[in-house]
C-alpha cells in the first residue's frame, strides 16, 4: 500500500586515512566490542535515532585515550556503506590497564542511558587480546581517533517541501584497518544535489586536515516528484478499487532504480511499488510471501488498463 514517487540521490565516499606502526613493549592489550544496536537501513531508518557503531567507538576510543596513553591496533565495523553498522571492534593498548577499564565501563553505562529508547541493548565490552601487528604510532592513533569523533553523520538537513522527510543525510557504515590504512566508508544521500555535494566537500575538508583523502564512486541522481503522473493517477485508482482505500504515496529518502531510469529518460512517467518488506539491509529483512500474490494480481490488472 505504498507507492514511491521520488527518491534522493546517493554515493559512495570512501576516505583513507594514513597510518604509521610503532613496535612497543609493557602495554596492556584488550579487545574493545561495541555491539547489541539495531541497525538498518540507512534511507528509511536514518530518523529513527539509532547510534552508529562505528562512531559510537570513536567515542569509547576517546574516553580511553583521555584516561591513560593510547595506541590504536585496529578498528572495524559495519559490512554495506547504506547499512547503519550494528558492532565495531577495536584493538588497543593502553599503559593503564585498569583506567582503560574504567573509561570503557564508564561509557557503557552512558551510551546504554542515552539509547535506551532507540537502542536499548546496546553494550561494550572489553576482553584481553594479543594483537597480530604493532599498534600505530601516538599521531596516527590521535587522527584516527580524532576521524571517528569528528565525521558527520546521520541527517543533515529535512525538506521543506515534503514534512517529515529527511532531505540530506550520510552514513558511515564500513570500517576497515589494514597495514598503513584506516578505511571508512560512507553512502552519501539527498534530493538536492548541491547539498550531496557540500557532504563530499566536508569530508575533503577534514580528511585534508588529517592528512587523508576522498575517493568517490557510484554517484546516481534524485528522482524528483512529477506534479502530472497520469500512471500514478491510474494506478492509484487501481488500488483503491482493490482494497477499498487509498495508497500512501510518498517520496523515499534511499535510491530506487526509477531515479536511474528517469535520469536517463527525460519525462519517464514512473511508480516504485513492491511486497511488504520489513528491516531491510539487516539479518532480519524478510519479504511477506502472501503480499506477493496480492502485488501480482494487482500490477496485471494495472498493465491491463495501460493497454
């Protein structure tokens, strides 16, 4: 019962950030996990207040470091860049093993006050490891840190055409570490294109400052509302003819194909309607089998009346 009629435009930005190891001896070193959040997608769950594994380490990373000396091994989170990451994973050693504890206990009671209504299971844990590799040196581990503190994320702007719907907005949701390299990677989203660009922009901007850099890939356009849709128009009447009530027809802020479509075909009259899918771009996404038989007679009624 909902029809997409618009949609925002995306991409990717993946920054890099440049890391120098530094072989040291005598520290403590623990595995830090941040875990228990939602998720989701990151168009139609992005307003929903659910936190961000990624960043949220950032901020265990920090209340670490403002306990005892800090030096990051490795940080990872998050599997798809339009998914919201549900962990993070972290490597550290630390000189003051006991400080440590207690900054990462400290912000386990915080993040567990401040989610308890979007996310209430949310958890960080600390486990003793033996890390694979030297840790990065002081300034390395102190621009990672400062990256995951500082990133924008999340809505950055609602539209002010179509109340409640979020017009701007990124998210990161890749964490990667290699050898010389802390990878995070973003899925880039809004109807207006000159404020997908400002995003790109800002990350240029701070990654400049930290010595890193932007990469962009898989840009695709907005699929703005057609005002005149003589098939919306049909197919509305369809469904209310079926079901006994009208659609939701709405605009959607994540990418569908028709905004390619109608990118590459000016004046493409176009509608995005599918089955009932639920908590999409997570372990639990399912599609409702019996919304399939329904969608099928509808769109055969709908592609008889387009004849």
């Amino acid at each position: 019962g909902v029809f997409s009629v618009a949609c925002a435009g995306g991409l990717r930005a993946d920054c890099f950030l440049p890391a120098a190891r530094q072989a040291l001896g005598g520290e403590s070193c623990f595995s830090v996990s941040l875990s228990g959040l939602q998720g989701g997608h990151s168009g139609a769950e992005i307003d929903k207040g659910r936190g961000n594994a990624n960043l949220l380490m950032g901020r265990v990373l920090y209340a670490v470091g403002a306990r005892t000396p800090l030096r990051l091994v490795s940080v990872a989170g998050g599997l798809k860049d339009n998914a919201i990451p549900r962990e993070s994973r972290a490597v550290i050693a630390v000189d003051d093993a006991a400080a440590a504890q207690a900054a990462i206990a400290g912000m386990d009671a915080a993040l567990r006050h401040e989610y308890a209504a979007a996310d209430p299971d949310v958890s960080v844990r600390v486990d003793a490891a033996q890390p694979q590799q030297p840790p990065m040196d002081e300034v390395s581990t102190q621009r990672a840190v400062c990256m995951l503190c500082c990133l924008p994320n999340g809505i950055q702007a609602m539209s002010r055409d179509i109340p409640g719907l979020v017009q701007t907005s990124l998210n990161l949701g890749i964490l990667t570490t290699d050898a010389d390299t802390v990878q995070a990677s973003f899925c880039v989203r809004s109807s207006v294109s000159t404020q997908k660009e400002m995003l790109v922009v800002r990350l240029r901007c701070l990654m400049a400052q930290l010595g890193g850099t932007v990469a962009v890939s898989g840009d695709y356009p907005a699929w703005e509302y057609r005002k005149d849709s003589p098939l919306r128009e049909r197919m509305v009447a369809v469904f209310r003819e079926q079901y006994g009530r009208d659609p939701k027809v709405e605009a959607i802020h994540a990418g569908v194909e028709c905004g390619l479509f109608a990118g590459k075909l000016p004046g493409l009259d176009c509608v995005s309607f599918g089955p009932d899918l639920t908590e999409i771009h997570t372990c639990r996404e399912r599609m409702h089998i019996a919304s399939v038989q329904r969608v099928w007679r509808y769109t055969l009624e709908v592609l008889r009346r387009c004849k």
